[in-house]
C-alpha cells in the first residue's frame, strides 16, 4: 500500500479503538519497551500524545524515563516551516496544547538534536523494513536528519507491520526498532 493508503487504514483503526483499549495496549508497548537493551544512554526524546488521535499514551514511558534518571526532551511545533524545536521537560516545564492537539512546551532549556541518543517516533504505520507513515507534515523526517547518525529510532505502534509500504523516499528515515503490544520488530540488526 502507498502511504495515503495507509494513512487512511490506520487512522481508521485507531478510530474503532476504545478508550480502556487505547490504556491498555499503551501499557503494553511500555512494557515491551523495557526489554530493549536502550537503556543507558542519557537524552531521550519523547512525543507526548495527541488524546484526540488516539495516539499511544506515552505518559507510561515518561514514568519509566523518569524512574531510569534520564533526560526526557520534548517538541515544540512549528507549523510555518514543519519544523520541532527541542526542550528538556522537567519539573518546571509548562505544557499547553496546541490548537492540533498537541501538548507543548511553553518554556524550558533548549537541547540541540545532536545531543539526543534515543527518539521515540509517532507513526500511524510501518513496514518490515522499518519504513514508517506518519501524519505527512515531514516533522520528523527533518529533525531525525540533524539528529547523530547513531541515534536509535524507536517507533511505538498498536498494530502490527504492513508487508511493504510501497512509495518510500529517500528523505525518509526508516526505523532502528518498532514496539507494538506483542511484538518487537528489529531493523537494521
């Protein structure tokens, strides 16, 4: 499937999903998550959910960052250029949400994208390969590319891999691992 197609199957999905299922299958991926051996680098960055989009709740992997002493780093939207700007999230960072549902930083310490080690990366779909298929703003597929090259991509999903998304681009940053409920797809290994 191309990615359209497939943004329109999985926002779908994620539409039927329950709100006790979308609490569940989120501790669930929390719980996958600490499986993998990623554990000891230091800054990691974390998307906070859109609760309107029904996106993974993330506020189980903040507690498992936070219980590790790690350095947690959020995204401030801007949608004139599609672009995120990084903050370290702390007791005194104020969020607000968005006009997109997104909750944001309102203040903090700026943090660069070379200094962040993990990303746990939104998505709506991927593939065996690692591919993924976001919203199709670019946000992330810009800041992955001024991240190191030894920046571990984690992608966090309810559903399993398509077989193959088929209009993949060169610009598009694929995956080191993707954690589903059940699962724990590697790539690059």
């Amino acid at each position: 499937m191309n990615k359209n197609d497939l943004r329109i199957k999985y926002k779908s999905l994620r539409s039927k999903l329950s709100v006790d299922d979308v609490a569940l299958k989120s501790i669930e991926v929390s719980n996958q998550l600490l499986k993998l051996d990623v554990w000891e680098k230091t800054y990691y960055h974390l998307f906070l959910s859109i609760d309107t989009q029904k996106e993974i709740d993330t506020e189980h992997v903040l507690h498992i960052l936070f219980a590790r002493n790690k350095e947690v780093v959020v995204s401030k939207s801007d949608f004139k250029t599609n672009t995120l700007s990084h903050f370290l999230l702390t007791e005194n960072t104020k969020l607000k949400v968005n006009s997109y549902g997104i909750p944001e930083p309102t203040n903090g310490l700026p943090v660069p994208e070379n200094m962040i080690d993990v990303v746990f990366v939104p998505l709506l779909a991927f593939d065996k390969k690692g591919n993924r298929v976001g919203y199709g703003k670019g946000f992330y597929d810009d800041f992955l590319s001024k991240c190191k090259k030894d920046t571990l991509k984690i992608g966090l999903s309810f559903f399993d891999a398509e077989q193959e998304i088929e209009d993949v681009y060169q610009g598009d940053f694929p995956l080191d691992y993707c954690v589903t409920p059940t699962k724990i797809y590697r790539f690059n290994e």
